[in-house]
C-alpha cells in the first residue's frame, strides 16, 4: 500500500482514538455514571410548560443531550446524502483507474512500479456511502463524545450495558432463516397461487406479493416478511425492467404495506411488541383495532397504485425461463424443518442467547443438507443488524425531546406526530417512548402505534425490516435507492393507509 495512504489513515485513526485514550487516562474517571443517560421521569416537571419549554429545561439539566441529538441529526442527513456519496466514491476510483493505466504505460507494466489497484479513498466513499453502514459510523462519534463529556467507562456502560441489541440480532437471524431456499420456495409456490389467477404475468405476481407477503408479516415477523416479499419482486418484477417511477412506487407500496401487514398479531411488528405487554395487548385485540385496518389499507393502496400504473403494468410481460434450468425438488421433510426453525425463533425473540443457539443447530442442518441449500448469504443481514444496532444506540438518547412532544399532543394531531416521528426514528422507538408517557387513553394509544405503523415506510430508517428491503432491491436503481424518491413513492399509500385508521 502507498506509504502516504499509511500515513493519512494512521492519523485520521489517531484523531478518532485521542479523545477515547484522554477520557481512559484519568484516574478519577474509574466509574461509569450509572444515571447517564438520565430517565425519562426523572426531570422536574412543569405542568405549565411548553413543548419548547419542556425541551429547554432538560438540555439545561443535561447539556449532554443536545450533542446526542445534532449527532443523531447528522446522522440523518447523511442517510439522504449517500447516493450523492456514492457518485464521488466512482469518480474517485474512475480517476484512479486512469492515473493506474497511464503508470504502467510508463513504466512499461513494470510490476514492481505498479501503484496500488484499490483506491482507498474511493473505498471509503463508498463505505460512507452505504446506508446499512451510516448509524454503526456516527455511533462511533457519539461513543467519542460520551468518552469527552463523561469519561470513557461510562461510554462502555451504555452501549455494553443499557443499550438492548437484541432486535438487530433477532432480525440479523431471522433475515437469513427467511432467505433461505427452502423457505423462499415455499412462499414462491404460495404465492403462486394466487398468481396463477393471472396467468403468472408480472402484474399478477407484483398484486400477489405485495397482498400476501405484508400479511405473511404477521405470522413470521415482518423481517422475515420483507425479506421474502423483496427476494420475490426482484424475480418476478424488477428483473422485468419496470420503469424509474414504477420502481419506486413499487418499494415504497412495499415498505408501507410490510409495516402496516405486521399488525394483526401482537408479536410480529416491532413497534407492538414494544406496548403489547405493557398495554395488555394480545392477538383479539390487535386484529378487531388494528388488523382489518390494515388489510383495507394494503388492498386500497395496491388497488390506486394499479389504477396509476395500469398501462405499463398491463404491457409487461414475463422474462422467458431458460428450460435447462431444472431444480432439484426440496424435500417436505426439509422445507418443514425449516419452518420449526424459523418459529422457534419467533418464538423466542425476546431471548438471543436462545434463538442464536438455535441458529447454531440451523447451521449444522444446513451443512448435512447442503444439496438442498442455497449459498447462505450473510453480507445484507449483517449490515442490515449494523444498521439497526447504531439507531438504537442513538435512539436511546432521543427520548428526552420525543417525549414531551407525544404527551402533549390530541388523538389526531399525536397520530400525525407519531408519523412524521417515524420517519426520522425507528417506529418500534416512538411506541417504547408512549409507554413512558402516564395516563395515556386508549385513543391516544391507538393514535400514536397506528400513526407509528403508518409512517413505517417515509423512510429508510423508519421502520426496522425496511434496510433488508432496500439492501435486496437497490441494485435496481441507479446509483441506489434515493430517499427522495422512497419518499415520494410513499407518500400516497401513506395517505391511504392513515385515511383507514383514522377514517374507516
């Protein structure tokens, strides 16, 4: 490697490390600060006080808490602006590719002069421009700033002790159980069924799964479920070649409907299994409030976004099949052992020393039935854990002005605020705040996870399984899926979704 590329990147790594080594130096820094970050009910309430108010007086009573909320903002912005970052990543490894071509010409592809083939800085770029990767990196800024505000143990207190990683891990799992070839063909071969209906054209498998795999989310989490719904639109839909603002409606119909399908059970969608235990939510409950609403909302949604789209949908017609390709059949008894697998871990998915077990003896099995297997892919479950793992990391220090803003709020104006929320949090997050806030009504509750739930697709970050999607999908997009146009592709299903909570 080019000794200057060693240098620069040794000093941007001293720079990054010093506030860690000053913050370690101390003696009197032995202790961690068991209060940080300081709960919710233990600032002074003012019943009097205003939103900005209220807001005001905690970053006074714990400064702390406003470096925690411009890094998660940064963080944000830097979500928007990955595309962008990717752009530069190329130019940098396009001007590197031709300073290497004119070094060997001159040289005369004397190897021993040859320069670096990797540009590391077009690497870099390219890292700063993943969005799996944009919390896990700011994480690490805002680990440095607790180091230099508080001191270096009680960095490692919060984030090895008071921050709970068992979501990230859950969804790591269960992304890859959903992805493997047993599963996915049997969800294929479900929806298939319904596809049939419609002669199995890309319009009737784009209706079957965007109906059938969001509901599946109910039943075998909504991870799962999006992993299963994005892996099958890439095949019978994407592959297809569908046009720019197709796409994007069609991810952002996914994203909506897999955030919304989840909700007619109280231990599949994240954001419910947040309250469900706390509000004594069970599975009658959640399908007469929530499930009907959903499934109305997914089939108007589809139905709308049909009526747009019809002509194009209409005229698109199915990739032919190579018939030399002939699989191999999966044996029942295979397929069934995976589906015991895949529940077990649901059904333990609040305990990862268990489903992480069981993903060992899953390993094991895979292995003694690999000719039945596909290659197992961990690349897009890890990031997609990455991902999750820095935003609760930051959203355990976001509560101090989320929760005022959702207690002081009415039953339709809490809806909307949870929504817009949403798109700047995880929606398992704002739901967790709600149960800190005292006295809530059974409106309100009802206001704030369905306004939750229905913002779950705004955004990346929005909700949990929407990473898994985008990590499938995006290499149909130029230069990766833009936040902006998730966002408009969104945007309609969003309405219609709200209209069947709050109007139906």
């Amino acid at each position: 490697m080019n000794i200057r590329i060693v240098r620069t990147f040794l000093v941007l790594l001293g720079i990054l490390i010093s506030p860690v080594l000053w913050a370690a130096g101390g003696v009197e820094l032995a202790q961690p600060d068991a209060t940080f970050p300081k709960l919710i009910d233990s600032y002074s309430h003012n019943v009097d006080a205003s939103i900005i108010g209220i807001i005001k007086e905690r970053a006074a009573a714990e400064p702390f808490n406003v470096v925690a909320t411009v890094i998660f903002f940064l963080a944000v912005m830097h979500t928007f602006l990955t595309a962008k970052i990717r752009h530069w990543g190329h130019i940098v490894e396009g001007r590197h590719a031709a300073r290497l071509k004119l070094k060997l010409e001159a040289t005369d592809n004397d190897e021993d002069g040859r320069p670096d083939e990797v540009s590391f800085w077009g690497q870099i770029l390219h890292y700063l421009g993943e969005v799996e990767a944009v919390f896990g990196t700011w994480a690490m800024a805002l680990f440095i700033a607790i180091c230099w505000n508080k001191n270096l143990d009680t960095a490692i207190y919060y984030i090895g002790e008071k921050v709970n990683f068992t979501e990230p891990l859950f969804v790591v799992i269960i992304m890859t159980l959903a992805s493997t070839r047993p599963v996915l063909k049997l969800a294929e071969q479900s929806m298939r069924l319904v596809a049939r209906f419609g002669k199995e054209t890309p319009l009737a498998w784009w209706l079957s799964i965007l109906t059938l795999a969001p509901l599946l989310g109910s039943l075998i989490t909504e991870p799962a479920a999006m992993t299963i719904g994005a892996m099958l639109l890439a095949k019978q839909f994407f592959d297809v070649k569908p046009s720019s603002r197709l796409k994007y409606a069609t991810i952002g119909l996914l994203f909506v409907n897999i955030s919304i399908g989840g909700t007619l059970t109280h231990f599949a969608a994240p954001p419910v299994l947040m309250v469900a235990a706390s509000w004594g939510w069970d599975i009658k409950f959640m399908f007469t409030h929530f499930g009907w609403h959903a499934v109305m909302g997914i089939l108007i949604s589809n139905a709308v976004y049909f009526y747009i789209f019809r002509k194009e949908l209409l005229a698109m017609k199915a990739v032919p099949v190579d018939g030399k390709i002939n699989e191999d059949p999966i044996p029942y008894w295979v397929t069934g052992v995976h589906l015991v697998f895949l529940a077990f871990t649901v059904w333990m998915a609040h305990y990862p020393v268990l489903f992480i077990a069981g993903f060992m003896f899953y390993l094991a099995f895979s292995h003694a039935t690999a000719h039945h297997q596909s290659k197992l892919e961990l690349r897009s479950p890890m990031l997609v854990g990455f991902f999750l793992a820095g935003l609760v990391i930051h959203g355990g220090l976001q509560g101090w002005w989320i929760e005022p803003v959702l207690g002081s709020l009415g039953q339709y104006p809490l809806f909307g605020g949870a929504m817009v929320l949403t798109a700047f949090n995880d929606n398992a997050l704002i739901t967790y705040l709600a149960t800190l806030v005292p006295d809530l009504s059974d409106a309100l509750k009802f206001a704030v996870v369905s306004g939750a739930v229905t913002g779950g697709g705004l955004t990346v970050i929005a909700n949990a399984p929407n990473p898994a999607g985008q990590s499938i999908l995006q290499r149909y997009f130029d230069g990766g899926v833009s936040p902006l146009g998730l966002l408009l592709g969104a945007l309609i299903p969003t309405a219609i979704v709200s209209f069947s909570f709050m109007v139906l």
